[in-house]
C-alpha cells in the first residue's frame, strides 16, 4: 500500500468515525502543537472525537465574529475594494437605499438610507450627536460591537427625536460621564460600528433624508471637551477579509478577529476550550497544516457546526402561517453564551435589531410549507381589512435571492414595498391589501402592488420597525396576537 493512499483511507475513516490514526502528521499542525503545549502543563490532549467536537463549537461561536470583521474589512479597512465606506471614525452617509449592487451584508435593509460609522475606540471615547429630526421622522443609530452584540440605540424609540450627544467607550475605559453628554454606551470591543438608518417616506423625500444625515456628527471625547487629543493608536496591518479567504481557512480568520475581541464572562470557557485545538487570537491557525485526520475532524466539525446553525434558522423560531418569528438578536445579556442562536441570527441577517426597534418575521415557504420558487409559481400575500402589522413606525416586505439572500436585480429597480407606499397601491374591494410576488409583472393595474421576483428561491423578509407592545402586536415576537397571513400560490 502507497503511504499517500494509507493517508487517503484515514480520511474517509475520519470522515465516518473520526478514528485515531497516526503517521500523516505535519510538524506544523496547530492541534498538534496544541496538544503538545496541554502537555507540557499535564493536560490531557484531545481524541479526535473531541477535535471535531471542538471544531464545531468553535464554528459556531465564532461565525458571527468572523462575518462581523470581513464586513468591517470591507466597510472601513480595504480603501481600494467596492464596499469601502470611510476610514474609522468617519460617518459615510448613503444617499441612496441598498441595491442589488450592494453585496457585503445578506439581507441588507432598503428601506432606510444608511449611515455607517466604524469607531475605533482604543484612542479614547467618541462622542456621536445627532440633529432634531422631525417627529414624524422615525430614525434610528443601532450600536453594535465585534461580538455583534447591540449594545445600545439612539433614536425615535429610545431617545426621541430632539437633539443630542452621546458618547461610545471600549472595554478598557474608566471614567464619568462628562458635562453635556446625555448618555454613555459601553462596547465589549475596541472596534464597534454604528448603524444609522434614516426613514425616506419616497424618491421624492430624499433631500429631506440628506439633511438629516448632514447632522449627524462624531468627534473623540477629547475634540468634544476642547482638549489636548489622546496619543494614537497603533496602526494595524489587518488581514484582508475575503469570502474566499474565509472560506478557505475560516479558523485563521477567527484567530485575527479574535485579537479584538477581549474575553468577557460569557465566553472565558469556550475561548479556553478552543484554544486546546490551537484556536485563538495570536495564533495562526492553517487548515493545510493539519494533518489529514485533524483536517477530517476540523471540517467535519464545521460541516455539522453550519448544520445546526441552518436547523436552528429553519426550527428555532416560532412558525406563524410558514412566517418564522423570533426574537434573535440582542446584547451580551440576550444571548448569555447561547452561541448557536447568535451565530443563527448573524447568518439570518447580520445586525438586526432587537425585537423592541424592529421585528423580522422571514419565510422561504407559503403557508402550507412549500419551497418559495419563483420559476414555478406565482404567489400573493394578503392583508385582510383593518389587519396591516401594527407599528409606530413602518412596515416592509423586502424579497431576496433564495440561495444568495442579496436582493435582486429587476426590471422596475423594486426591491421591496412598504407602508410609505400604500398611498400609491391598490386595494381590494373588501379593503384588503395583495401584494403580487412573482417574476412578470401582475399587469398594469396591479403593478403597484407587485415585487419581482428571481427565476429560482425566494427569500422574504418582513421588517416591523418599532412594533406597537399593545394588542394588537407582534410582540411578544412570534407570540403576539397579530399574525401575518401566509403566502398562497396564485390561482
């Protein structure tokens, strides 16, 4: 037998029963040398059967983290890449809803035009202000840190809708909150972004949006306090991150985004845990030097770690009419190191909100259970009279790319129809509302009410910004007494 098809065999035995095998280790791999260090301190290295069990957990823990640095990357890191916003500490403001050109966050919102601000907040605390906004105006700064984790909200619910300064500080710092700050918001991680999203009523309305978001301002603490600046930063050479990248050594990518993520109480264990397979920040984790049974495990692990986060997405939410409603996003204190929901709403929609500022309820099927496929049918969505989802702010269904989760490209450039539009949309006779989901358009007649849909999956998203907490509502999510009608095939 040739040493390299020995080798070959041990992969499939891993594969089906993660066996103990020896001779085709690398003095390279990262288990290996994991093991050796638990040894060196009298730990006992872990089976092959525990490998793979740790793989899977690290999987899950740290894809939410990894897809929240590539955006990062993206966003504020790579100047010369499509997706590039403004460098740290810099507001970019998007005069424009999200398209189908928008491609590095799935399910993205085009609804609201977009603010982004990525803060590194090593330096010292940054103060973000923000203008009065019209009443009527619902508007919202979502904060979200590396562990993606909302860890706090400005805006129409929660602050109102008047002026105002806030500050942002890392994990590191210490101190009172100064004169003229209405409120201070605490990140686990030194580097955190800021969400705004801005209501546009129409095409027409966006001049009104532009100037809302020329208000929105941020400085450091220190520019705020008219004082000397605090000594920069260290510059950081990150490591680009790229689908295929990640996609080719996830764990790689897990260790750099770990470096700025510091451990917190919730996750001191299965950052522990992990780092028995060589998993964490400082270390350098290459899936090609793996030896071929580590490999098996570690791949296996992550096969069936996206598994449980894809079972999660499709069972872990209540099932109203084939709408999937949860409540699955949070701060540190939601989840509670309940990594697979998080790692299920990163997948899900990376950044959403809480329940309280919006709620998603998400299908992929009608309402008897069957695959939404737009190059087989055609599909309604009806609102009964009076039945609208009850909101203080707005509602929309937005349709994506079953495979892809992007929005698509289509003839009338709609991705979406929402309570903004329903001045323009026709009703039935009964008072009810149909919205038309299919690939041609419905007609003339109707085709204010039609959402174009793709030669193949459909994926919806239903969005409930500041869903009323009265009867009749949604919340709480998926347990409320309003339910959304199911999506039928049309006759």
């Amino acid at each position: 037998m040739k040493p390299e098809y020995s080798c070959i065999k041990w992969i499939a035995i891993a594969a089906v029963s993660v066996a103990l095998v020896s001779g085709c280790a690398s003095k390279n791999d990262p288990v290996a040398q994991a093991e050796k260090t638990d040894a060196a301190k009298g730990i006992a290295a872990p089976s092959l059967t525990e490998t793979k069990a740790i793989a899977e957990e690290a999987f899950i823990y740290g894809l939410p983290i990894v897809m929240n640095y590539a955006v990062m990357y993206e966003y504020a890191v790579d100047k010369s890449g499509p997706q590039f916003k403004a460098p740290f500490n810099q507001i970019k403001n998007e005069p424009r809803v999200f398209t189908y050109q928008d491609t590095a966050i799935v399910t993205p919102n085009s609804d609201t035009p977009y603010s982004f601000l990525w803060l590194d907040l090593r330096a010292e605390p940054m103060v973000l202000t923000v203008p009065a906004v019209e009443k009527k105006r619902y508007y919202s700064v979502q904060l979200i840190d590396g562990n993606t984790y909302n860890y706090g909200y400005i805006g129409s619910r929660t602050t109102g809708n008047g002026p105002g300064n806030y500050m942002v500080v890392g994990p590191d710092w210490k101190g009172s909150m100064p004169p003229g700050i209405s409120k201070v918001f605490y990140s686990t991680t030194p580097f955190t972004v800021a969400g705004y999203r801005t209501q546009l009523f129409n095409p027409k309305d966006m001049p009104n949006v532009i100037k809302v978001q020329s208000g929105y301002k941020v400085q450091p603490l220190s520019a705020f306090l008219k004082q000397p600046a605090a000594p920069a930063s260290p510059v950081i050479n990150f490591p680009p991150g790229t689908t295929a990248g990640i996609k080719e050594n996830f764990f790689e990518y897990l260790d750099a985004a770990l470096q700025y993520v510091p451990p917190t109480p919730e996750d001191r264990e299965i950052r522990a845990r992990i780092a028995k397979i060589g998993i964490g920040p400082g270390k350098s984790f290459k899936l090609q030097d793996l030896s071929l049974e580590h490999k098996a495990a570690v791949l296996l692990g992550m096969k069936e770690g996206d598994e449980k986060v894809d079972k999660w997405l499709s069972g872990g939410l209540k099932n109203v009419n084939g709408w999937g409603i949860g409540s699955y996003f949070g701060d540190r204190h939601f989840y509670n190191g309940d990594w697979l929901k998080r790692a299920a709403a990163a997948k899900g929609g990376i950044y959403g909100n809480d329940a309280v500022e919006a709620t998603y309820p998400i299908t992929r099927t009608t309402a008897t259970g069957e695959p939404l496929d737009g190059s087989k049918h055609n599909y309604t969505l009806t609102f009964p009279a009076g039945q609208l989802p009850p909101v203080n702010a707005f509602w929309s269904v937005t349709l994506y790319d079953g495979k892809t989760q992007l929005l698509i490209k289509n003839p009338i450039d709609r991705y979406l129809l929402n309570s903004p539009m329903l001045p323009g949309m026709k009703k039935n006779a009964d008072g009810s509302l149909t919205l038309y989901i299919q690939r041609n358009s419905p007609g003339k007649a109707l085709e204010s009410n039609w959402l174009p849909a793709p030669d193949g999956p459909i994926y919806l998203v239903m969005r409930l910004y500041w869903p009323k907490e009265t009867p009749p509502s949604v919340l709480p999510a998926g347990e409320g007494t309003w339910k959304p009608a199911g999506i039928v095939v049309s006759k």
